[in-house]
C-alpha cells in the first residue's frame, strides 16, 4: 500500500466515524433534556428587644378589697391601668418593644408564648399573660426581594394581683421566636 491509497482510506474512515456518530445522535434511542439552576439568597432574619417588661409599683388591695389586674398596653404609646383596689405608684413602667428584620416580601412566623410566670423573692408566683400588638403565627414582610424590611412588636401584658398576693419583688422571663418559613 502506498501512502497515497493509505491517506485515502483514512479520509473515508474518518468520514464513516463522523457520519455514524451524527447518525447516534439522531437516533431515537438517545435524548436529552436541559434543566435550569436557579437560588434566592436572602439576609438572615432578626429579632431584637428594647426594654423590659415592668409593671412598676402597684399597691394590693386591703384584706377583703376587690382584685385587680395591672395592664401594660401593646400600642406604640404605652399606657399603664389599674382595675379592682389596685393602686400604681409613681408613672415608672415599661414593656418591651421587638424590632423583626429580615428580607422584602418573605414569609416568617412569630413564636410568643401565652404567658409565663414570675417568682416573687419573699415566695408567691404571678402569672403573666402576654398581649402583643401583633398575632403569633405567620407574617410577610413588606418589599421585594433584595431590599431589607422590618416589623415592629410592642408586648403588652397584665398581671392579677389580690389581697392574697404575696409581697416582694417578682421577677420572670420569656422568649419570643421569629424563623423564617
């Protein structure tokens, strides 16, 4: 075989190779399917407190007097009532006020207990019943995608207090929980 009958065999191999190769590729036996990639990354969600949650000074009623709450509003001016014989003393109280942070247009949930208990420090327990401006469960913040957004939470609370209430001062604490869904 000479050089040029080999060059010409390997050309009309080399063509056969390529054209049974376009001919696979065609085949019914063989497909393909392109999927896309795709994320959203997003700012982690946040939760911080101002304040504290304190009733201040309250008075409890003369043995046989009528009962009473103490209660700490949730809107964003706070107030203070007295109800039943109780009496606050002095203007001194305080609640705690929640700033949520977070991404635009996300979905989140709110985790706040009902309630929770202080420990007096002569003895005695106060339960606490929590009242926030906003429901426990699901929220959306406001924007878009790409920009920050906040909630705010204003916790209000009452407390009963009767002629039985042991003095002393109370103390207690409690979580609140944002996760996003």
């Amino acid at each position: 075989m000479n050089l040029r009958n080999f060059l010409v065999s390997a050309a009309v191999a080399t063509a056969a190779i390529a054209a049974g190769t376009a001919a696979l590729a065609d085949a019914p036996n063989t497909q393909t399917a392109t999927v896309s990639g795709a994320a959203k990354i997003i700012r982690p969600i946040t939760i911080s407190a101002a304040g504290s949650l304190d009733f201040g000074t309250i008075v409890k009623p003369r043995t046989g007097g009528t009962a009473g709450t103490v209660t700490i509003s949730n809107a964003s001016t706070a107030t203070r009532t007295p109800s039943g014989d109780l009496v606050t003393v002095g203007s001194s109280f305080s609640r705690p006020v929640y700033t949520i942070g977070g991404e635009g247009a996300q979905n989140y949930s709110l985790v706040v207990p009902a309630s929770f208990d202080m420990t007096g420090s002569a003895g005695g327990t106060l339960t606490v019943t929590l009242t926030p401006s906003m429901a426990a469960g699901n929220h959306t913040f406001t924007g878009t995608v790409g920009s920050g957004a906040t909630d705010t939470l204003y916790m209000g609370a009452s407390i009963p207090v009767s002629d039985t209430t042991t003095s002393g001062a109370y103390s207690g604490s409690f979580d609140v929980t944002v996760t996003y869904n």
